[in-house]
C-alpha cells in the first residue's frame, strides 16, 4: 500500500480512517525512525533532574544512548553514550553524580564537559593522537523550553520554539502554576507494552474511553461521596480539544477530581484543603482570575508530537514512549511538582498521582490491557481500517471526540511523505487548527 493512501481523511462527509498496517509493519517502523524521529525534536529530559555539577541522567531518545550532565561550568550538556574508542556504553547507571566517567572496557575517563581526560598508558599511541578529537559526540541540536530538553538528529531542524507552536502556550501554563520553577521528582515508573508507540499517543488525550474502560476509578470516586457520583459521558462538561500545529495536540476539561495545586477534593484529605485554596489565592494576585483559573481550574493532557505527553490532570505527569518494535513500546513517567509546594499538598499529588497513572493504579493497567488488546486485534489482517472520525464535522469538538488524534495522524502522515507540515487539501473545509488557549470551558 502506499504511504499516501494510509489515511483516509474526508473532511466533507466527515471521515477519518487509519489504516491498521501503521500499528504492525516493520517496513512503516524503520521509515518511522527516519522520516519522523530522526528529523523532529524529541524530548530528552528536564533541567530539574540535572540540579549539581556532575549530575547525570541515562536515557534512550530515537532509538540513541544518551546521558546528559550538569558540568562544573553548571552547563548542561548531552552527549551520546559511545565510547569513542571502541564504542561501549560509558554511562551503564541510569543516574548518579561524578567528576570523571570511566568506560569500564579500556578506562578511557571523560569529564562531564566530555573531555577525555583519561588514557591508560597512552605513550603507546603516535605522536600525533589528540585527546581532543576524541572527545564524547553531541547529538546536532540540543535546546530547551522553560526546562524542559529536547534533542534532534536533524542539523536542519527548525528552532525549537517554532516546533512547539501552539504547545507552548500550554507548557507555559504549567510551569507558571509554581512560584519557584518546577521540579521532577526523584524516581519514574517504567514499563514495557507490548503495543505500538502510536496507539499510546491516542490513548492519553482519548476522553471517550475514561468511562467505559476505567470503571473501577470511576466508581471508587463515586464512593467518596462527592457530586461526581453521576458521572456519565452525558453529564460531563464538554471540555474542549485542539490542534495546536506540528502534531501537538491538547484537551482540555475544568477540572473534575480536584487538582493538586490548587482544586481541593476528598481524595487529597482535609489537611490540604487550606494550602490549596491558598495556592488559588496566590495564582489570582499573580497572573489575574482568568489565567488562575486556567491553571488551578481546568485540567490539560497535551501531547507534543512525536512521543511526550504531559498529563497536568491528577497530578502533572511527563510520560515518554520509545517506540522498540511496531508491537513493542517503552513507556517512562515522571511526576513534575512546584518546587515551593508544601509537604502536605505534595503527599496528595503523589498519592493521588499513583492512585491513578502509577504501574498498579487505577488508570495505568487498564490502559495497558486496552493497547496491548487492540494491538492483539490487528491480527485480524482482514479488518483494515481503525475509525477516528468521532466528532469531525462538529465546529468545536470535545475530549470525548477525535479530534487530538486526528491532529497526531495528519502530521504523523505529512512527514512519513516527506513533508514537515500536514497538508490541508484544497476546497475541503478545515478541523479546527488554533493556538489560542481555552477559555471558560464551561
Ligand atoms: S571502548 Fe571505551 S575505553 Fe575502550
Ligand atoms: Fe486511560
């Protein structure tokens, strides 16, 4: 089938079909890797977890080994995790403090600078070996947006911020909630699903499956005796989803389970109620009713394309997928908090960021079985074709519609063709493409 014909996207009779090929061949996987992650930004890591000289951080970003380092001059830098040498993994933790990086196969030593400063018995090298040219390698661009790294294998990708579009809109609402900047707490959860990358990215701005498949949270909010008890798809407010430019995308709810940092709820104990309503308080003096009650009131699950989400709903959440297999992902979460937040509030927003998105929480395992069942259903070759067409001929779709969705696809399309920015075709009417940030969501 050609790449072209993969999606189905009638925007007059309001049809948007994927083909299920894009979740299961290993030829679309490999064109994955290069036409997508290695062309795009991808998040690497945030500033928070890099604090001190010598802080090191291991991760895994397009398909590379990375680790990245605070040096003692306090910059961050990233580098690839090959000895230039003969190529082993000088990083082998996946984080911890140092001055001098070892490689454990030969002991060349590099500082966090990424200078080799280190070779056993190197008079047996020629005069002209030159420890500068065998420093570590840095990945083409390195950049951050309030915090938060990203790398691209890409020299000519755009800047950074032209990337983030509209999403960066929505990352400002969530670091501006704190007062002192925002911190990543220590520890993630990681875990393995044997699903494709893609069906993940659906999976966390998808509003139409949090009744039918997370039940259990639904009905243990219920027993605490608060008005969410007639919870149906039918009472809830609409909240609102966007397309943001690049393939980011976002929904957005007023917050309903109560919100850590400022929306009070039973979940998080009557201990917390004073200190969140003072939050509100400082974030209304700070930055006006309007935008307080964009931060503290309405909740956000935002996907910056490719593979990031960040979920500032129960808790704030950075979840990153990398793709291993077309059926194969690996799935990391970590917990960003203000770093002013009182030990009482921040009790609330890790127990309730567990109850909910932790590996044996409410939402996490029925997550997991969902992917990991539709992945098992693309065995039925026969049924081709997966439908998002939900909500696509409404002027303002919901988070129950699929719109979010549709946003990823449509630029997960253009660059798999080798363009870098989604095609409108002529004489259709567009979905909604705004970078304008929600209002009242009532
Ligand atoms: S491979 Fe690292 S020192 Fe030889
Ligand atoms: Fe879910």
């Amino acid at each position: 089938m050609r790449i072209k014909d993969l999606i189905i996207d009638d925007r007059q009779r309001g049809v948007f079909r994927v083909h299920r090929s894009t979740m299961t061949s290993p030829g679309l996987f490999e064109r994955e890797q290069d036409f997508i992650f290695n062309r795009c930004w991808i998040y690497l890591g945030h500033e928070s977890e890099v604090e001190s000289p010598g802080d090191y951080r291991r991760r895994t970003v397009a398909g590379r080994p990375l680790f990245f380092a605070r040096g003692k001059d306090g910059q961050v830098r990233v580098f690839l995790n090959s000895c230039p040498h003969r190529g082993a993994l000088i990083c082998r933790r996946d984080e911890g403090n140092a001055e001098v990086l070892q490689c454990f196969y030969h002991a060349w030593s590099f500082n966090t600078q990424g200078e080799l400063v280190g070779v056993p018995d190197q008079e047996a090298y020629g005069p002209y070996f030159d420890r500068n040219e065998l420093g570590l390698r840095e990945p083409p661009r390195v950049d951050s947006y309030r915090g938060f790294y990203f790398v691209s294998f890409n020299p000519c990708v755009e800047d950074l911020v032209s990337y983030l579009a509209g999403a960066r809109e929505y990352l400002d609402l969530i670091v501006d909630q704190s007062e002192t900047g925002m911190r990543v707490v220590a520890g993630s959860n990681k875990y393995n699903t044997k699903a494709n990358w893609k069906l993940l990215a659906e999976n966390s701005l998808d509003g139409y499956h949090l009744v039918p498949t997370h039940q259990t949270y639904v009905q243990y909010i219920a027993s605490l005796g608060t008005d969410e008890s007639g919870d149906t798809m039918a009472a809830r407010p609409p909240g609102v989803s966007r397309s943001l430019g690049n393939g980011h995308t976002v929904s957005v709810n007023v917050a309903r389970n109560g919100r850590p940092i400022a929306h009070w709820h039973p979940l998080f104990g009557e201990a917390a109620r004073e200190p969140m309503a003072q939050v509100r308080q400082r974030l209304v003096e700070k930055h006006g009713e309007e935008r307080a009650y964009l931060m503290a009131d309405t909740s956000r699950n935002l996907l910056i394309y490719p593979n990031l989400i960040i979920n500032d709903v129960v808790a704030i959440t950075i979840r990153y997928f990398e793709p291993l297999a077309p059926d194969n992902m690996q799935v990391t979460a970590w917990h960003l908090v203000p770093r002013e937040e009182s030990d009482t509030v921040l009790a609330s927003r890790l127990d309730s960021f567990l109850t909910f998105l932790g590996p044996g929480g409410f939402a996490t395992p029925d997550d997991v079985e969902a992917l990991e069942s539709c992945q098992a259903g693309f065995r039925a070759t026969e049924t081709e074709w997966s439908d998002l067409s939900r909500g696509m001929l409404k002027s303002d779709p919901g988070t129950s519609d699929e719109l979010q969705m549709r946003g990823f696809w449509r630029q997960w399309h253009a660059n798999m063709q080798g363009l870098s920015k989604a095609y409108v075709q002529d004489g259709q009417p567009t979905e909604t493409e705004s970078a304008t940030l929600l209002g009242n969501a009532d």
